[in-house]
C-alpha cells in the first residue's frame, strides 16, 4: 500500500511538473505578444487548453501552495510604512463594500435560480461572491451540487482574470504604464542577501496561517507576515524577479487545469452560465467603482480590481501589473472574503432561503 501510495504522489508531480512546462510556454508567448500579466494569463490559457485537450497536466491545491505563498510574500512587500497614512481615504469603499457584496449576490443567486435553473442551495453558493474552497464546503453542508459550484466559481475566476487586465488596459491606454511595474515588489540576484527574509516569511506565515485558520491560509498567512515585516521597517527585501515569474506560472496553471476532466457538453453550459454571471457582476463592479470614484476621487480602474468577482492573488497581481496600489486591492479582498465567510451561512439558513 505505501508504495502505491508513492506510485500515486509521483505521478501527480510529474504532471503537475509537465502542467508547468506547458504554462511557462504559456507565458512566454504572451510575453512576446505584449499581453497583460503574461506569466498568469498565458499559463492559465495553455493549460487550460491542453487539460480540456486531456493531456497529461494536473495541478491540485496542494501544488498551488508553494506558489501562493511566493505570491504572497510579494504582495506583503507592497505594504510601506507611509501606508498607514493613505488608508483613511479607503473608509467609504470599505464601507459601502457590504452593500455592493449583497447586491452583486442578490443579482447572481437570482440568475441561477431562474436562467441556469439551479436548486436553491446550488444557485445560491453559485452566485456568492465568495472563494472556490470555500462556497465548495458551505455548499455541500447544506445540500448543493458541489462540482457544479466549484466549476462555476472556477470558470468566473477564469473569466475574470482573463479578461479584466485586457479591458482595464483598453480603458487606460492613454496612461502611460511601466512595462517593468513589477519592479518595485521584485529584484534581481543582487538581493539574494536576503532571501533569508523571503523564506522566513514563507516559513512563519504558512504555521500561523494553518494554526490561526485563516481563509487561504496559504497565502494570506505569508502576506500578512511580509506586509508586517514592510510596514514597520524591520526589512525591505525584494522576491528575484524570475522566482516571481515561476509562481506567477504555477498560479495560471492550477486555474487552467481545474477544467480537467470535462464533457464538451458540460464544459460549454459550465463556461456559458458563468459568463453569465461574469457579466452580471463586471457590470455591477464597474457600476459601483464610478460612483464611488466620483464621491471620493479615488482612481476607479483601481476601485474595479478592489471590487472585482476575481481572487484575490490574481487581482493583486494585476494591480502591480498596473503600477496601481495592491495593498488597497489586498484589504478589499479580504474584507470581502470575511464577509461573505460569515454572511453566506447567517442567511442560508433553510433549504429554501427564498
């Protein structure tokens, strides 16, 4: 038994490995085309093509981590010692962000209810604006189809991801942006000295993020510990530019391979109720990030990414892309994951919540 065992771990990594050389292709083709974060959205789209072409590529959670935690590490080091002084101006969209999360999700519950004809608990864990892992397990609990809601959250991350760095760049073709904007969360081998902080980071973060239980332990306990470690001025490291690349990689790569597996039939319902959907909450997302913009003068292409139906690790991404502020993008996000953590079970409390 422990050497089938090992027979099943060794295979899951050679196709996880081979998943990373079809999303590294990915990447570099999107780089030479000048496309938007071209290490996420190439691997995404590479290894989405080939999993639904059934090739032997497969990225699970567990091999997502590593790459969460990096990715993590880098968003933590946007966090500066001056930042405490903007975050005044984020009261009134952190504010009126439950507001916006309850509209978006009466919106979405109610498309799936009535054009997707879900049941009531699938449609209603199917339109939380929440994370996969956890709609997943909420879902499940209490009755709902969970492939159909992990596939649906899959495919909007997807969709979103793919799709909001294109349109933000048309809308903002008129601003200059700096090709190397990832710069200022990265350096080259000069700061491998520091390394030791980067993995320490890592390290910390992951066994207080397990032990605390926090949502997506694996990235937000290495964030919090770097953002920590900025902030008050103990370090400022820098993550090698290339090892960014590689978890940018690895992170297009589990998105692109969750759709593994499919019928073409269900992969085209699955895709096209989620587009559905994505547009439903783009719209709303855009919606909200004027108006707010208008009242408070904060950037709105920044207000679209902090407000945005995508994760979190993938917005905060685009945002640096961007050269825009990721810390704004980070606390937006995981303010909305807490509460819809808390909100989604409080209101789901029937088999028929309506």
């Amino acid at each position: 038994m422990p050497w089938r065992a090992e027979v099943i771990r060794a295979d899951v990594f050679l196709r996880f490995v081979a998943a990373l050389a079809v999303g590294a292709g990915g990447g570099a083709l999107f780089r030479a085309i000048g496309a938007p974060l071209p290490w996420v959205l190439g691997s995404m789209a590479a290894c989405a093509v080939a999993s639904i072409a059934g090739a032997p590529v497969a990225a699970s959670s567990a091999t997502r981590r590593p790459m969460a935690a990096v990715i993590g590490v880098v968003l933590g080091s946007s966090f500066q010692p001056d930042l405490f002084g903007q975050a005044r101006a984020w009261i009134v969209p952190l504010a009126l962000l439950p507001l916006f999360l309850a509209s978006a999700a009466l919106v979405c519950v109610t498309y799936f209810r009535r054009v997707a004809k879900f049941d009531p608990a699938t449609a209603y864990f199917a339109g939380m604006p929440g994370g996969i892992a956890e709609m997943v397990v909420m879902g499940a609990e209490r009755g709902a189809d969970e492939r159909t809601v992990g596939l649906i959250h899959a495919a909007r991350i997807f969709l979103v991801v793919f799709t909001l760095p294109f349109l933000i760049r048309l809308v903002a073709a008129p601003v200059a942006i700096p090709p190397g904007a990832l710069a200022v969360v990265s350096g080259g081998m000069a700061n491998w000295t520091l390394v030791g902080w980067a993995s320490g980071c890592v390290v910390v973060g992951l066994v207080l993020g397990r032990a605390l239980r926090l949502p997506a332990w694996h990235l937000v306990g290495p964030l919090a510990v770097s953002a920590l470690v900025h902030a008050t001025g103990i370090a400022d490291f820098r993550i090698p530019g290339w090892a960014l690349a590689a978890a940018q990689v690895g992170l297009g790569a589990t998105l692109g391979c969750r759709f593994g597996g499919l019928t073409m039939r269900a992969l085209v319902r699955t895709v096209l109720l989620a587009a559905g959907s994505t547009v439903i909450l783009l719209t709303l997302t855009i919606l909200w990030a004027v108006g707010i913009g208008a009242a408070t003068g904060i950037d709105p292409v920044l207000l679209v990414l902090a407000y945005s139906p995508g994760g979190l690790a993938e917005m905060s991404m685009v945002a640096l892309s961007l050269a825009l502020e990721p810390a704004f993008v980070i606390v937006h996000h995981l303010t909305r994951v807490v509460l819809v953590l808390i909100g989604a079970p409080l209101v789901f409390r029937t088999p028929n919540p309506s």
